[in-house]
C-alpha cells in the first residue's frame, strides 16, 4: 500500500473513532483558548532528577501527554538545564540542585506537591514529593489538570493522599475466566498459566498509576490452590514487572486450607506450628520470585472456603498464622470480613445474613497482628442496590480494616445497564458512624485509620477489567474503575467533580458533552435503584443464578439469607431491636436510635431494616406500594430519557464510542421497562392494591403474541421462569426447523407517526431472525444475537426492539416473523404501538 494510501486509512479510522482503549488517558488535542494558554506555559524541557524506573514513567507520560495535547515533543534531560523547564525531583534532588528554588518540606508518602517557581528569567514547572510513587503520581496531576482544562499558571498544589492502601482484587481465575468479571477474559491468566502476552497489563498499571492506585491483587478470593505452586512463582514475578514501573505492587489470593489441600500436611490448623511453618515457607519463596509482593488476601468460612471454623479457632488466629509469615517481608494480610452461612434456616425470622460480619468479628477487635486487616464490604450484605453502611466499621478501634468496594457490577446491570456507582460508595464513606465522641466519624475516617490512629488501612475495589478493547464491556463503566481509584485518593472529592472530570479525560471539553454525560451520571444510581429494588428492598434479581434477571422471589425461601420478606402482608425484613433480629442494635446507639424507630428511619433504607405494611405511608405521604409502582416508572422513564440525550450528542462524540454506548442506552432502556414491569405485576399481585394511577397491568397500544394470529407459533408459558417476566404470563415460540413464523395484528389507531416495539427474547443458545411487515413492506429486521448475562428463557433474556417513525394507518396489517436460529425458537412476547415521542 502507498504511504498516502496508509495515511488516509488511518485519517478515516480516527474519523470513526475510538476504541476506548484509551480510557481517561487520551491525551486529545486541546484546542482554541486552551491551547494557546497552555502553549505558553509549558516550556521545551522536561528535566527528571530521579533516576528510578517509576520516574522515567513519569518522564514518558509527561512527553506522551503533552505531545497529545500540545502537539509538542519535549526534550529530556536528567539535571537542572539553564532554561525554563518541567522540573522532576523528590525534595531532596531539587534542594541539591537548587537550593533556593523549594523550602524544606517534609511530604507524607506517595504526596506529591506541584508548583510553578522562577529563578531569574527561568520559569519551572515543578513536580516534587518525597518518593518515586509522588512524582509519578504528581506528573499524571499536572497532565490531567491540562485535559480537563484548567490552568497550569501559579501552581501550588499539595496532595496527599487520604489513605495507604489504595488496592484494585481481581477475581480472575487461572483458566482466564473472571468470577464476576464484564469486561472479556483476564488480562494476567489464561490456561491454568499467566499469560504469554501481558503487554496489557503494563498500559493497566499505567491507568492505575494515574489514580493513585498502588495495590492489586492478580487472583480470584475464591482461590486456587495452584496460586502457591512454585511453577507459578517466576510467572507471577512477570506480572510484577510490568506493573512495577507504575508503582503497583503485586499481591495473591490464597486458600486457608492450602497448607493440607496442597501443601501434604494433614492439618491448616492455625494453631498447629508445622502449619505456621507451612505458611512461613511458602511466603518466603514467593517473596524469593517478587520481592515487593505487597501481600495475601483471604477468604475463609464463606460460600464453600474453608476456614478456622474447622478447628474451633477464631478469625484472629486464622489472620495472624498467615500475617507472621509476611511480617519479615513487610507484606499485608487482607482477611475478608465477608464471612457468613449461606445454609440459614428462612423460616427463623430472627435470623439474618446481616448480622454476620459484626458477630464474627467485632469481638476480636485488638486480637490481630498490625500486619493483619479486616477487609469489610461497603454494607452488611453484598454490594446491593442500596445497604446501610456495615456495622463492623464502627465496631474495631484496634484492628486494621479497609473497606471493600465492588467496580464491577455484579448486582448493577452487569455493565450492560449504566450506572455511575461514586455516589453511591460515597453515600457509605460520607456515613457517620458515630464510633468516637461528639467529632464526626464517617466510614472514611475509620477505614483510613485515622479514627483510631491505626498504623494501615484504606480503599480496596473489586476491579472491572478484562481484555475488552475498553477494558470494562462498556465505555461508560469506565467511569466507575476512574471514580474509585479518585476516592481512593481523596473520598472527599464531590460525585460531581469526579463526573465532570472523567467526561472531560473520556470525551473532550464541549460544553454540552460535559453536561450531558455528567449531569445523566450523576442520576444514573438513583434511577437503577428506581427500577430494581427501591425503599432498601434490595436488588430484586436472581441471586441464585446469574444476578442479573429480575427476579423478585429468587432471594425468598432458600439459605442465602438475601431476604427481603415481601408476602401478602407485607414487605421488609425486621432488624430491629425490639421485634426484629436485633441487627440495628450492632450500630452505636447514635446511629441505632435513628434506625430502630419508624419515624427517624429514611425511606431509602424502610425495608433493609423494618418490615411493614403496603399501605404503610412514608415521610413523602405516599404509601409503600405507591412508592414501589411510582419509582419503577421513573426508573424506566429517566433511561428511556438517557437515551434520548445521548442522540443529541451525535457528533460530538466520535461515531464508534457514540454508537456503542446508544446501543446499550437503547437496550438499558428495554430492560428497565422489563424490570418495571415483572416487579409492579408481582406487587400488585401480593398486596392485591391496585396502582392509584391505573398503569400497571394496562399497557397502552400492547397487543399480546398470545392474541394475535399465528401461523406456526404455539403459545406457552413463560414457566420455568416466573409468571410476571413475561407480558401476560405467556409467550409463542416456533418450532425449531419450522419456515418462518408469523404474528399478524390489524392496527385501529388513527393515521400517524408511531413507534413500533417488539418485545422478545435474545437466548445464548442460538440466535433467531425476526422481520417486521407492514402489509406487504418490511420494515425492520434484525437478529437475536446480543451476549446476554442471562442462560434460560426469563425476564433477563427479554429484549425490546424500537422502531420509531412508522408511518401508520387504520387498517394496516402488521406481520412480525420469526425464524429459529440454533436452540432459540424465536421467541416473542408482545408488540407495543405508540404514537411517536416528539
Ligand atoms: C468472589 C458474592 C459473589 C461471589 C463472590 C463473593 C465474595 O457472593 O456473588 O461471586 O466471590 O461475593 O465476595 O467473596
């Protein structure tokens, strides 16, 4: 191909647009006002005093972004040139090379402080800290204080971060496969083995250096015994290379029960020294490979882990047996607090899942090793939709803890729907828990060790990376991997701000851009919890399957403990103190009172901690019921809404990441309608009350697949799945090998503009075509072959079809048909006619 040949294909590619590969580190030109601002400032030299790997990872992004943005290459030295230049160096280095350009500070580790300074007619960009980790960490300030467009004149700007623990778990298996895991297969493992190419992982450690971010753990908790073998060893030092340049340290998930499992022993009894010996080998090879190794984390006497149960021993004794053979190498223990029994009785209502955490641990507070902490979910169950913050913050004052934080988004739409999680983690980081006298003592304080001036602690997330081009299955989830990594660093940074910051790295600086996806965002939490599971009621999935699906009584009447005691009578699970499990009373009597009691309880948590009735009237006025059927119509009208603006942005937005993320506002928006629809049918159908506002159960311009003529379809039940994840309770699907099915309507609405939906469901198993007719024209076709969180024919496999702008008359004929593909009978639910949204 000729050069100019080349040249053109790649001016077309950018044309069309981005992967998302990039994420928040594009590095896009600035242009107009800014760039003439910062052209100005910046100079032609950027000089690194330190000589680490990590500071010549700030050199490269400081000329990496700045070529970006200013379309400038600077020049790299390594001392003090005689012209004005960006100036790298811990305190230390630039005092020796120039006494007088930096008082004498003291930075706090990983600090960095940015600050413009002059000698004579020289002008310096100054970035200093007291380590490697500071400049790196400040070089990524100043570059995104360029993109998101502020100025970089008279800088003087000190940070800290908030915590030391800043740690990313995966929990990606060895296979390559990720419990849990949205964004493709894992970027370290692959076969039993890590992976052959890990040139990812190197541009990972890159994303996460630029947060602030400098732990992360490569494995599943839900260990593999292999993790410890010494095959594994050298090729777990390989991942350790790549992210080492970043400042990220390495750590691993291990089993409790290795020392018996795969060690040859014939006990893990913490107690038991051969064990503790055990323990000791093991962290000594493995510290012999990765030096840095930042430490271990585990799961014990949780869904099928072993732990110190087994022999009567407490969590502490577990923890410290593992904590003292990392000890001598400064490696941390993370031991999860998520610790509970997935076998509970769900006819004793005075048991509760919720309980757990509080139980096993808080009576052991002071009994574990400095080394040692207690990794604590954000809320007493499982990162649902909304949960209070977990007792067990408030309740150690001499343990080291860190709380847990899901980016991933198990019970949040799977990274199919989109939903901004920062205002939600800081709902629970912002919580006073009321640990220490009169002074606030929010979840923040007390995690970061500052409440009880304890010697570690911080920010852990459940990562949401894999080897997608974009990282996390989606563009926008993106933003949750940037939000967590920015609260990491500083929980007191505004939802907003972060908002605004990670649009601004992700899309640019148009004004309506920022807005748009800033301002939708921001929304985006409360609206999922809208269409869920709203008044704490939990999200109202399928928790014994794939988590995603509604599913309302999916959490009901099995061991799981994730109860929300929705019946005849009622909905809610009762904690209370007085007639409940006695949940509420784990929290300081501050927080307890406000709790315990009708009155003080907010709203949004009614039905996490009491159990009252549907007609039972909120603070609004409003009844339970009313509340449950009103917020589900909001949750599907703000994404249908989401949709709409994002159209508004075409043009903007490069086409391929504006055509992706409409696609899935589109499908986000069809699911809510699903969500809304199965929750308010089994609702109405247990409180036997009536929608005040006559919407559910009448659906406007739906016709039925069941009620209209068919030729080929039969007509079932949805059953196995419940009764409500389809429209009616039934649907018709066409035999396999069949010609094209068809469902015919004759349309009697007046002549117009409509839009036309058509609800059917998408399975793995293979992948159907349908067409739409009116008469004799086709109007639409398209195939089933979305990838679906969902394995079976339920409310979770349900996908709508839009087709606005049909032009309709009284009398039209209109023939949907479909074509079996695979296992997957071209299943249909209803057509939905509509006059068109203006
Ligand atoms: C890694 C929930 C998830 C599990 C996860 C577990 C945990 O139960 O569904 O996939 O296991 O939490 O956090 O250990």
């Amino acid at each position: 191909m000729s050069k100019f040949g080349l040249l053109s294909l790649l001016a077309v590619a950018a044309l069309h647009g981005e992967t998302g590969y990039d994420a928040w580190l594009r590095y896009a030109p600035l242009q107009g006002a800014a760039l003439d601002q910062v052209r100005q400032a910046v100079p032609a030299v950027v000089a690194v005093l330190d000589q680490s790997p990590v500071a010549a990872s700030a050199r490269a992004e400081l000329i990496r972004g700045l070529k970006g943005m200013l379309g400038r290459t600077l020049r790299a030295e390594s001392a003090l040139p005689g012209e004005s230049a960006i100036l790298v160096g811990t305190v230390d280095q630039i005092r020796r090379a120039a006494p007088r350009l930096l008082p004498d500070v003291r930075l706090g580790a990983d600090a960095f402080w940015l600050k413009s300074a002059a000698n004579g007619p020289l002008r310096y960009t100054i970035i200093t800290a007291s380590n490697d980790r500071g400049l790196l960490y400040g070089a990524f300030a100043l570059l995104r204080t360029i993109a998101i467009g502020e100025t970089i004149a008279g800088l003087d700007q000190r940070e800290t971060p908030y915590a030391p623990v800043r740690w990313l778990n995966h929990w990606d298996n060895l296979n390559g496969t990720i419990e849990r895991g949205y964004g493709g297969r894992s970027i370290f493992w692959d076969g039993g083995k890590v992976r052959e190419d890990l040139s990812r992982v190197g541009d990972y450690g890159r994303l996460l250096a630029s947060l602030g971010i400098n732990g992360c753990s490569i494995n599943n908790v839900n260990a593999d015994l292999k993790i410890l073998t010494p095959e594994l060893a050298p090729q777990i030092a390989r991942i350790a290379d790549e992210l080492r340049p970043w400042g990220v340290q390495v750590a691993i998930s291990v089993d409790f029960g290795s020392p018996q499992r795969m060690g040859g022993l014939s006990t893990f009894d913490p107690l038991d020294p051969a064990v503790a010996e055990w323990w000791k080998a093991r962290a000594d090879d493995i510290y012999r490979a990765v030096p840095d190794l930042a430490g271990f984390v585990m799961k014990t006497d949780s869904e099928g882990r072993v732990g110190p149960s087994a022999y009567g021993r407490t969590h502490a004794d577990a923890a410290n047996a593992v904590a003292r053979a990392l000890k001598p190498h400064g490696g941390l223990l993370f031991y999860r607090g998520f610790v509970y029994d997935n076998h509970m009785d769900w006819r004793n209502l005075k048991n509760d899942r919720g309980r757990a955490a509080w139980d096993n641990f808080h009576s052991l507070d002071g009994k574990f090793d400095d080394n040692a902490i207690i990794q604590i979910k954000n809320g007493p169950i499982d990162f649902q939709v909304r949960e209070p913050a977990s007792p067990l913050f408030g309740a150690l004052e001499k343990t080291n803890q860190v709380v847990e934080l899901q980016i991933t988004q198990e019970y949040f739409g799977q990274a199919k729907h989109n939903v901004f999680l920062v205002p939600y983690w800081k709902e629970t980081l912002d919580f006073d828990m009321h640990a220490k006298g009169a002074a606030p003592t929010p979840v923040k304080a007390l995690v970061a060790g500052k409440t009880f001036e304890r010697t570690s602690g911080g920010f852990v997330g459940v990562s949401n990376v894999g080897l997608d081009d974009n990282w996390s299955g989606n563009q926008l989830s993106q933003a949750n991997l940037y939000g967590f990594g920015r609260l990491a660093w500083n929980p007191d940074l505004s939802s907003k701000r972060i908002a605004d910051e990670w649009t601004r790295l992700t899309f640019g600086l148009d004004p309506k851009v920022v807005d748009t996806i800033s301002t939708m965002q921001l929304s985006t939490w409360r609206t999922y919890e809208n269409y869920t599971g709203p008044l704490g009621l939990q999200t109202l999935t399928d928790i014994v399957g794939d988590h995603y699906s509604v599913n309302v009584e999916a959490s009901e009447r099995n061991g799981w403990g994730q109860w929300h005691r929705a019946d005849e009578t009622g909905a809610g699970m009762d904690r209370t103190v007085a007639t409940g499990t006695g949940f509420i009373g784990q929290y300081r009597p501050e927080v307890a009172k406000v709790y315990e009691s009708l009155e003080s309880c907010p709203d949004d948590l009614l039905l996490f901690l009491h159990h009252v009735p549907y007609t039972y009237k909120l603070h609004s006025g409003k009844t339970v019921i009313q509340y449950i059927y009103d917020s589900h119509y909001e949750g599907a009208d703000a994404v249908a809404g989401y949709a709409r603006q994002w159209k508004a942005l075409k043009d903007l937005v490069d086409e391929r990441r504006y055509s992706e993320i409409l696609t899935q506002l589109q499908y986000q928006a069809g699911q809510a309608i699903v969500w809304r629809d199965a929750v308010n049918t089994w609702f109405q159908k247990a409180s036997k009350i009536d929608d005040a506002k006559g919407r559910v159960g009448h659906y406007p311009g739906r016709t039925e697949a069941e009620s209209m003529t068919l030729q080929g379809y039969t007509v079932r039940p949805i059953a196995p799945a419940p009764e409500e994840d389809a429209s009616g309770g039934k649907i018709v699907t066409c035999p396999a090998g069949a010609t094209p099915c068809s469902a015919t309507m004759q349309f009697d609405g007046p002549a117009g503009w409509y839009t036309v939906s058509v609800e059917y469901f998408d399975l793995a198993t293979g992948v159907s075509q349908y067409r739409v007719f009116v008469g004799e024209q086709l109007i639409d076709e398209w195939s089933a072959d979305l990838r679906l969180p969902s394995r079976r024919m339920d409310a979770g496999a349900s996908t709508r079809r839009v087709m606005a702008g049909v032009a309709l008359r009284r009398g039209d004929q209109i023939r949907i048909e479909g074509k079996p593909g695979g296992n997957e009978p071209a299943p249909l639910d209803y057509i939905e006619i509509l006059p068109d949204k203006m």
